[in-house]
C-alpha cells in the first residue's frame, strides 16, 4: 500500500463518518418533526433510490476524469448540506427528502469513480487489500459515528448532523485533492448514444466468466441478507426476549467481525481464487444465520459475528474482481452496474422478508435460508473447481 492509497483510505474514513451520522439522524430527524414512521423508514428509500439507476450514474465517472469529479462531488455536498438547518417544522421535510436523493446519486457516482481510480492507481496485486481496508474502515467507522449523531440530535438537534456532514465532505474534497495520480482524459466512444454506452457495464459482466458467477453469488448473498435482516428483531423479540433496542448489541457484534474480514480479506484473495473465497464466505454467512434460530445470547452474538466474518467477503471478492477484470475505461460502469445487481435484491429482500418473519416461524425460516446458503455455496464453489480442471486441461493440450 502507498500514500495514494493512505489518502484514499482517509478520505473514505472522513467521509464515511459524516454520512453514517446523518443517515442515522435524518429518519429520527423526520420522526420528531412528523411524527410518522412511515415517513422516517422513507429516509432510507431516499438515500437508496438512486442506486436503482446505477448503471447510468456509473457513466458519468467513466466519461470524466475521476479525481476531479470525487473532489468536486464532495466539496458540492459539503456547500449543499447546510440548506438543511431551514428545515425545522414538518411542511419542510420535503427539502430534507430532495436533499437525500441528490445524496444517493452523488454517493453513487462517487464510489464508481473512488472504485475506477483504484484500479487504475493501485497495484493490482493489492487491490483485494485496499478493498478490505475500505471495509474495515467504513464498518469501524458505523460503531462509533452513530453515537456521536444520537448525542448531537440529543443534545442539539437535527442542523449541527447536518453541519458535521458537511465538514467531512468538505475534509474528503481536500483529502481527495492531495492525490496526485496521473489520469488521462478519457476518449470519447465513437458511438455518442448514452444508454448505449452504459450497457458496456453489464456487457462486460455478462461476458465475463468470472464476474458473471461472482456477481450472480453476491446478489444471491444479499438476497438471503435482506431476508436474514428483516427477521432481526423477531430474532430478539421472540428468540431472545428482549427489548428492540438488543439488535444495537447484534450489529456491533456483526461490525466487529466485518472489521476482521476487512484486514484479512487482502491476504486471502492473494492465496485463493475469488470465487472460492465468495463460496467460503457465502457459507459462513449462512451457518451463522441459521444458527440464530438458536434462542441463547452467547450463540446469537457469536452468530452475529460471523455474519460480519463472511458477508463482507463476498462482497470485497465481487468489487476486487471487477476491478481485475473489466477494462480500464468501463471499470466505473461495470462497478456502478455490479452494486445495482448486487444490492437492489436486498432492498427487495427486505420488504418480502417482513412478511415472511409474519407467516413462517422462526425455527423455519433461519434453517431454511441457511440450506439455500450453503447450497449456493456449493454450486459456486463447484463451478470454480470445473472450471479450474477445464483450464488446467486446455492448457496441458
């Protein structure tokens, strides 16, 4: 690793403070101001919404050159977040929403280019550990920035969240500037038609035998995850007996071991193929969630952790490999584009997994994803290794 990639990481860290903050105070913000849940769960949606276009949104990082465009998105939000102290009664929530969605977009457009210009600026050989670091960084990052906002908006409300946010993009804008890495002007496709040319992004996946299975493994994780998310507090309600606010325990516990994978996940995509890390991790995190069906503190919270162990492997071996294998020139698309598919079945996952914790008992259900996990996991695993016997023969032909 080297200063480009020191500076990377801290910018990630400076920003990622600022924006779990404010996710976190803007539904409790729209809360105390309307008193509806529905419109504070809304706040989530907003922030998610623009993912569903990333495909598009990757384009532009891949039109532009991508430090530029990370230090001028950060330094926009960062003039664009105080407009927020204006919303201090309901009729004004509606600005705070505008604001969440031009959120989205900027974090999408931002994390295709911060993705792009890694691939680009780093040694390819170390790119499974800058991808880890990042995830270390931004699951340390979630244990503690929740509680700075919950004691801001205690203890001063909604407008100085807003106003930190605004610091940490305006630090990540400088932080990002300091870069110097030597970028060129991206050539323009011969071909001027923009859909076009963000199709290039699920080309390049689809054609790829080794993206193509990576990411259908990481949308076919999420997908389990959502489901695995929304049975939470049933979790702790009916399995554990306890109050709603013990799922807090669950998820530090889940950070902590996310932060573990992160420092390892370099190391081990070094020594093993991607997909047989995404395999292992896949059926860690599938063991962990069935066990959870199991109605004991100690087993839930280590059940918790393990799930922070192998879901974030997946995820680190999908994003390594499309940085290894995509083109220069189409990285922020094809990254952009892998998030979508990756991270949208969560969403959906999540709003079928309410109605399954409702109808399908607990005992079941967990027991159940965990099948469906591990029989991912083996056929994903399965494929790897014919296709490693495939190549090996090809070769010795």
């Amino acid at each position: 690793m080297n200063w480009t990639a020191g500076l990377y990481l801290t910018g990630v860290l400076v920003s990622g403070f600022g924006s779990t903050a404010m996710w976190l105070a803007s539904g409790i913000w729209v809360k105390s101001l309307t008193g509806s849940d529905s419109l504070a769960a809304l706040t989530v949606f907003a922030l998610w919404a623009p993912a569903l276009v990333g495909p598009l949104l990757g384009t532009v990082a891949d039109r532009v050159r991508r430090r530029p465009l990370m230090v001028w998105s950060n330094a926009a939000m960062a003039a664009l977040l105080p407009v927020l102290l204006w919303v201090d009664r309901a009729d004004r929530v509606w600005l705070l929403f505008a604001v969440l969605v031009l959120y989205g977009i900027q974090g999408t457009v931002h994390d295709a280019a911060e993705v792009a210009l890694a691939a680009s600026a780093l040694d390819r050989r170390f790119l499974g550990d800058f991808n880890g670091l990042r995830t270390t960084v931004n699951e340390g990052v979630k244990l503690v920035a929740p509680l700075v906002a919950a004691g801001l908006f205690a203890r001063y409300g909604a407008g100085p969240v807003a106003l930190l946010d605004a610091v940490t993009f305006a630090l990540a804008a400088g932080v990002f500037a300091l870069m110097r890495v030597r970028e060129e002007r991206p050539v323009r496709p011969a071909s001027a038609h923009w859909l076009r040319d963000t199709g290039e992004g699920l080309r390049a996946i689809g054609a790829s035998p080794v993206l193509r299975p990576l990411v259908l493994a990481g949308s076919f994780t999420m997908l389990l995850a959502g489901v695995n998310g929304a049975a939470i507090y049933t979790v702790v309600d009916q399995g554990l007996g306890h109050s709603p606010a013990y799922a807090g325990v669950l998820y530090a516990a889940q950070g902590a071991g996310s932060v573990v994978t992160g420092l390892a996940a370099g190391p081990v995509l070094r020594r093993v193929p991607g997909r047989s890390a995404a395999a292992a991790g896949l059926a860690l995190f599938a063991v962990a969630a069935g066990v959870r069906a199991v109605p004991y503190d100690g087993v839930a919270l280590v059940a918790s952790a393990l799930i922070g162990v192998g879901l974030p492997l997946v995820l680190i071996a999908v994003m390594t490999a499309v940085q290894r294998e995509v083109p220069a020139d189409a990285v922020g698309r094809a990254s952009a584009t892998a998030h979508t598919l990756v991270f949208v079945p969560n969403a959906i996952a999540l709003a079928l997994g309410a109605g399954l914790v409702a109808l399908v008992d607990l005992r079941v259900l967990l027991p159940l994803l965990a099948v469906a996990g591990l029989a991912g996991a083996g056929v994903l695993a399965a494929r790897g290794a014919a296709g490693r016997v495939g190549a090996q023969v090809r070769a010795d032909a």
